[in-house]
C-alpha cells in the first residue's frame, strides 16, 4: 500500500521503522532519549491514568509511560506501522495493559470520554492541516471531562534562528509540512478546539515542546 500522504516523512515502516529510534539518536547526537524521558517525566502521568497514544510508532514513549501506570492504569497505541506495531506488541508481551491497534488516527476513532491522558508526540507535523484538524477532533472526543491532551513535537521557530547542527538536519530530514506546523500559533488551535488551561514545556533549546491543553470539565 502506498503512503496516505506522499508529501509526508512521518509515514515510515519496514527497516526505516526498526531503526528509527536509533536514527533520531544519531541525529541528535545522543540527546533524543534523555529528551523524551524527561518530556513523559513533564506529562505528571499517576498510577491508574488511562492513556492514548496517538501514533505510537514501536512503543519508545509508551516505555516511558508504562513506568508510571502501575496495574490499574492503561496505555492504548494506535498506529498504521507493521513493523512499529509488531515492535509494540514485542515489547510489551508481557504487559496486558500496554495495548497497540491497528488504526489511522485521522479517521473517526471509537472512543468518547474513555482517557485522562492523549499524546500525540512528532506526528502531526508531518501531516496536512485539515488532516491535523480531525486528530485533534479525536483526541478531544477520546479524553474525559477534566482530561488533559499533550503535544510533543517541534517548537515554534524561525528555521534561519536555529543552529547550523539543528537548521541542516531539520532541512534533510523534514517535509513542507513541517515547515507550515512551526509557522502556526498552537495555542490558539488548542484554544479554537475547546481547549483550556494551555501549557508549554520547551527542549533542547526551544527545538521542541510539550504543550498541555485541559478538555473542560470536573
């Protein structure tokens, strides 16, 4: 099958999906691990919290996530990689509460008011804006009253601002829609979607960010 959006860098499988962690590691001189264990770290996730993992690759920040969950809690991944999902479910044999489906996160989802928690982390970026648009209709549908959505993907920059060793990678490895996600006010998506209470925690430099945005309710 070919690729959903052919513009796109994000839609990646086979060998490009076994060793995309390695890749992005190399690409960030060592420094991409440390950053996403200390982005989850920022999610404060609790034992019990119920969380959907939008575009959740192979399972590298569900990881993270399953430290945090205890028995009670529950970590969802929905992702159109074979080889990321064959990844996952290795990963998390043994970890019946650590689940991955086979869906597009684009597409109307089954779930309504089931999670506290939704991430999205380094997808969306790599996807047209009317395409964005129903992932977040999804997200918002997914969490419960008082849930929270998190972001995690790049900052909002000048690419001419950035350093030679962060501009070069970023001009290889992204697509033009990258270039129109770093150009747009997310907070005022968040805010235009329902959301409230928007929060920002910015890495390596302002490159990249979690953004936090509240669904209203008790």
């Amino acid at each position: 099958m070919g690729k959903l959006y052919p513009d796109s860098h994000i839609e990646i499988d086979g060998i490009a999906a076994r060793y995309y962690e390695t890749f992005l590691n190399l690409l960030t001189m060592g420094k991409y691990g440390r950053f996403i264990e200390q982005a989850i770290g920022d999610m404060e996730i609790n034992p019990g919290d119920r969380i959907l993992d939008l575009g959740a690759g192979s399972g590298y920040n569900a990881r993270f996530m399953a430290e945090y969950i205890g028995e009670k809690g529950e970590i969802l991944g929905l992702d159109i990689s074979k080889e990321g999902i064959k990844q996952f479910r290795r990963k998390f044999n043994d970890e019946p509460n650590v689940k991955v489906e086979n869906r597009r996160i684009d597409l109307p989802l089954p779930y309504e008011s089931q999670f506290n928690k939704v991430l999205t982390s380094f997808v969306i970026h790599g996807l047209p804006h009317s395409t964005r648009e129903k992932t977040l209709e999804n997200a918002y549908k997914a969490l419960r009253r008082g849930g929270r959505l998190y972001l995690l993907d790049y900052g909002e920059f000048e690419l001419s601002d950035l350093p030679l060793y962060m501009r070069i990678p970023f001009r290889i490895a992204e697509c033009e829609y990258a270039y129109d996600y770093i150009d747009r006010d997310w907070k005022e998506i968040l805010v235009q979607f329902g959301f409230e209470e928007v929060e920002s925690y910015q890495y390596l430099g302002g490159f990249t960010r979690l953004m936090t945005a509240r669904k209203p309710g008790t």
